[in-house]
C-alpha cells in the first residue's frame, strides 16, 4: 500500500456531489476501502470531500414561510438565536377558559383584515361576512392608502394607511352577560373557537378557545423582533456553499494506473488538478480547510452561527421598505454583520440624515 497523499478532482461547478457520490460508490465496488481514506460527515462515511460553509444572504431572509406574526397572547416556544427545523412549533397560545359563569347574549360573525404599516403598527377591519373581500386582497401583498377592501367599495372599510396585510381571518364578535347584567364583548378567532349559541349558559371553567399552535413552515435561524401590537419572528434560511466550487477532495494510497481508472468515463469532465495524464498530490494553506473539514486539524472555536453575507454594498444606493423613511433612497454608509443593521444617509430638508436600519429594512434598487 501506497502512502495516502491529498488529491484534488476538478468537475463542473455545480457538479460536486455527483461526482463525490460516483466516486464512491466506484471505490467500493472495486474494493478500495483500504487505499482511500474515509471520513465522518453528518454522520455518514464518505470517501470523498465537498468543502461546504453556511451563510445567511440577504436573500435568505425573504420570500414565503420566513416571517411569522406572534401576538402577544401566544408563548414564545422557540429560543431567539437558534436553530429551528421546519414543523416545529415556533409559538403556542393556551386554551382559554371562562374566568366565571356567562350567558351568551350575541355572537356576530366577521371578516377581520389586518394591515401593518410602515412603522409596524397595525390597523385592524372588522367587515360584516354579508360583504365580500376582493380577490387582490391577500396576506403578504402590500397596500396602498384609499384602497377599498370590499367589492362594493364600501367607505367604512378604505385602507387608511399604505402597508402590508398580515392577516384574513374569519372571527366572532361574543357578548358574554355576567352576573349583575354587566356585558363584555369578546374578538375570537373561528379557527379556535369552541361550538357556542346565542342563549348558552356557560360556567367558571368551561372551555371558550382551544389551544392554538404556530409551527414554522421553514428550517434556519430563528430571530425575534418586539413591537407595540406583536412580536415578528424571522426564519433566517441557512444556505450551504461551496467552498471551493468545482473541486472534490480524496486522500489516496492508489498507483498512477489505479487512480486513472478511478475516473475513468465518469461523467462532468472529471480529472485531477496538476496534470491531465499524471495525478499530482496537492499542498499549500488551502489544505488546512480541506483537514479541518476531516477532522485532521482542529477547528478553531468560534460562535457556530452561520456566516452573515449581504448583497448590498457601502456607497450603493438602496430603498428603504420600513420605518417612517419607508420609500426613501439613500446611501448605505455602514454595515454591521454583527448587529445586522445598516445606516443609510437619507436627504431630508437638503441634507443628509443618518438613519438606522435592519437588514430586512432595505432594499436593492
């Protein structure tokens, strides 16, 4: 047997696992277990390395299933800063029972519409289910001020802030008599809401709304943002990338004639760095990351979060997209990664105001 020596394969960008994967099922077959040098990754044994990092881009923070509306009724169950796995819960609100005895005096069902502004408050329409919603009005679409919500243009239910809807519901407006003839009123969500009738006699304890859970319908970092009507809660999307795009790493213990054959007819355009004809063994600094990936060398600690990369740059002009600059242009003067907040000079009056902003607060022209 051969000393084991370090050996760069080149393929098409794009490539990698394929290749990794053809190789090893062709180092197997052929049993050459004892010649090519096996390593543990993700608990898997693979003979072959494809350098991967993790990074959160600015892309990574936007699109379906990344931000999630958190009233303040519902518990928090997952921890800021830390990894959450799509289907599980990101926050739970307990069932709610009667605090005392009630006769239930009304009950009038609704279409709620919610819209979050620019400064994140919320406006909330309550609009009678006689009346129909248009079509155009959807969660996630934004929303301009004198917009109506109806198909009739009703007047009592025109957008009077331009924002973002964040949610449709169907709830039910209760009127709960007391003892003494005091009357509440109570906004449920009919999703939630157990079985009630106009007349009903509850008592102390009797169930009013079931639990009610929100599961994230992504996997990332999880991040947490408090404001007056709601927390906000952002999956941040983890992407793996390539290291060393277009290159598969082996240590082999093979002659020149073994390790030819190894690639031999594979697919992607596959051969070793240094020599078309001739595997020539590699060294040099890149090498350090190629060990640590295989557990040769020690990893120097760090915090384990992925890396944080944004798309925008210092001096390139963006558009601000929350806030009370919303709509603003101005110059991204400074990033901080670790704070994940940019300062953009913004002209108010003739001259230039620093203003403050998240990542998500931003947007490429």
């Amino acid at each position: 047997m051969q000393m084991k020596k370090w050996y760069a394969i080149q393929t098409y960008a794009g490539s990698e696992l394929k290749v990794k994967e053809d190789l090893n099922d062709r180092v197997r077959k052929r049993g050459l277990e004892k010649d090519v040098e096996s390593f543990q990754v993700d608990g898997e044994e693979t003979f072959f390395l494809v350098p991967v990092e993790e990074v959160i881009t600015s892309r990574s923070r936007r699109g379906a299933g990344t931000e999630y509306r958190i009233p303040y009724e519902y518990d928090l169950i997952a921890k800021p800063n830390e990894r959450i796995q799509r289907g599980e819960v990101i926050a739970r609100k307990a069932p709610l029972h009667m605090e005392s005895d009630a006769c239930v005096t009304d009950i009038e069902p609704l279409q709620r519409a919610i819209i979050e502004m620019t400064n994140r408050n919320e406006e909330v329409y309550l609009i009678p289910v006689d009346k129909r919603i248009r079509r155009d009005i959807r969660v996630g679409e934004k929303i301009r001020n004198g917009v109506p919500l109806t198909s009739d243009s009703d007047e009592q239910f025109v957008v009077a802030n331009k924002g973002k809807i964040v949610l449709r519901d169907k709830v039910r407006r209760i009127t709960f008599e007391y003892p003494g003839g005091k009357e509440k009123t109570r906004l449920a969500p009919e999703k939630s809401l157990t079985k009630l009738r106009k007349g009903m006699q509850l008592k102390q304890g009797d169930l009013l709304e079931g639990e009610d859970q929100i599961v994230s319908r992504a996997s990332g970092l999880l991040k947490v943002k408090e404001y007056k009507d709601k927390r906000v809660v952002t999956i941040q999307r983890i992407e793996k990338r390539r290291l060393f795009p277009g290159y598969v790493f082996g240590r082999m213990g093979l002659d020149e004639e073994a390790m030819m054959a190894l690639i031999d007819g594979m697919k992607g355009a596959v051969r070793y760095v240094g020599s078309r004809f001739k595997p020539v063994p590699i060294e040099g600094p890149e090498m350090k990351i190629i060990k640590r990936k295989a557990g040769l060398l020690e990893i120097p600690v760090s915090s384990g979060e992925p890396k944080i990369e944004v798309d925008f740059s210092v001096g390139e002009v963006v558009e601000i997209v929350e806030g009370p600059f919303a709509d603003f242009t101005g110059e991204v003067k400074k990033i901080d990664k670790d704070a994940e907040e940019v300062t953009v000079m913004v002209k108010i009056f003739g001259r230039e105001t620093p203003v403050q902003l998240g990542f998500d607060g931003i947007e490429k022209l």
